[in-house]
C-alpha cells in the first residue's frame, strides 16, 4: 500500500491523484 505524502485524505489512492 501506498503512503499519502501530500494528500492525507488520498491514503487510499495517492497515486490517482
């Protein structure tokens, strides 16, 4: 699983922007 660098509320999908 990825992990939300900018985004907290994407730490779901932080690489679908």
């Amino acid at each position: 699983m990825h992990s939300p660098s900018s985004q907290p509320k994407r730490d779901v999908f932080p690489d679908l922007e």
